[in-house]
C-alpha cells in the first residue's frame, strides 16, 4: 500500500513539475493521496494486529498469562510503532521524490506538521478499527469500514464542512496547512500556506483518548 501511495505521488509529482516547482504542491498533492490510502492502510495493520487471536480464538488462553489491560495496550502499541514506521517512511520518500523532480526543499517546520498530522490521523483511524476488530469477531467488519473511510476521503474535500468534520479520513485534508486556489478567468492554481490547524490536531488527540479508553474499559468487562 505504501508502494502505490509512493507511486501515485510520485506520477502527480512528476505530472505538475514543468508547472510549479513549489513545495507547497507536494503537501496538497500528498494530503488528498493519504485521505485515499492510509484509512485502508491504518485498518488492515489494526486488523491484522487483532486477527490472529480472534480466528484461533486464542484470547483465553492468552488472558491466563497477561491481563486484557496490557493485552489491549500492547496491541495498540504495535498498530502505533508501525504507522510510525510508515509515516516517516512516507515523509522521507516525498521529500526524496519532490528533491529529484525539482520542486524547491520543503521547510524543517513543514515536515515536521506534516509528520505529526499524519500519525494523528492514522492513530485516530487505527483507535476506531482496533475497537472493531476487538469487540467482534469477524474481521471483515473493520475492513468495509476502513474501505469505506477511503472512499469518504476521497470525496470529503469536496464536502460541506459540518459534514466532513464527522469522517475521521477527512482530516488528512483538514490538517494540511496548504490551501488551493482556482482563478477561473486565467484558470491558474494558486497554492497558499495557511496556518496549521492545531484545533483539528487537539481534537483528534481527544477523540482517540477517549475512543481508546471506553475500548479498553469494554475489552478488559468483555466475556471470552
């Protein structure tokens, strides 16, 4: 998944670098590819961290050694170091592509909003599925949702914004701190640099603390 991620950036990249060689198209172009990719990417880690345990329905016999508390905390870790992995991977690579195509180095404070807006929004993705994955049984469950917040990222740019606000694949949008603008008398696009977003970013650290407690508190009460 990261591989096609990196490979549709890279042809958008390429596509637009005789135009613009202004790293703000990098962070838009990159920002509306992560709303498509990463929700399925976050969903499949988080649901393969949880489907070895429900397909053997080995949870009892793991809770005779560990309690569901650290169980819960130690699955949710692993999703976390991965998506980790994968955003710095992802981060790193764009700024290799945008360097060999041209485009003018993205700014040290750029990358790193760019960095911590993502993991954010894959945790907060990655919290809703773990849920899932943990409360039923059949993993495909959290793969139509995941599914389903790719197709709505895809779209929700487009969105009114009392809409949008309630698809968590959204924010991959909403946190970038690059905004276009369409001239339609000459047909130019303008990009701009707006500030970062640190409303969506407290919010979604709140949202995911929350998720993840009431998940922890109804796994460690759930019957196995």
């Amino acid at each position: 998944m990261l591989a096609v991620l990196l490979l549709w950036f890279g042809y958008q990249a390429a596509h637009q670098s005789e135009a613009t060689t202004d790293y703000r198209r990098l962070l838009f172009a990159l920002s509306v590819v992560n709303a498509v990719i990463l929700p399925l990417l976050s969903a499949v880690v988080a649901s393969t961290v949880c489907d070895i345990e429900n397909r053997a329905n080995m949870w009892k016999e793991l809770l005779t050694m560990e309690r569901p508390r650290d169980l819960f905390c130690a699955k949710w870790l692993t999703c976390a170091l991965v998506l980790a992995t994968v955003t710095t991977v992802e981060v790193a690579a764009a700024c290799a592509i945008g360097a060999i195509l041209g485009y003018r180095p993205i700014p040290a404070n750029q990358i790193a909003t760019l960095w911590i807006s993502t993991l954010a929004v894959c945790l907060f993705v990655a919290t809703v599925i773990e849920c899932l994955c943990l409360l039923v049984a059949n993993q495909f469950l959290p793969l139509v949702a995941g599914v389903a917040l790719s197709f709505l990222g895809l779209f929700s740019m487009y969105l009114p914004p009392v809409v949008s606000a309630f698809i968590p694949s959204s924010y991959y949008g909403a946190m970038s701190t690059v905004r276009i603008s369409m001239d339609a008398a000459t047909g130019t696009v303008a990009y701009n640099t707006v500030p970062w977003p640190v409303g969506y970013l407290v919010a979604i650290v709140l949202i995911t603390a929350v998720i993840f407690a009431l998940s922890l508190r109804a796994f460690t009460r759930k019957e196995l």
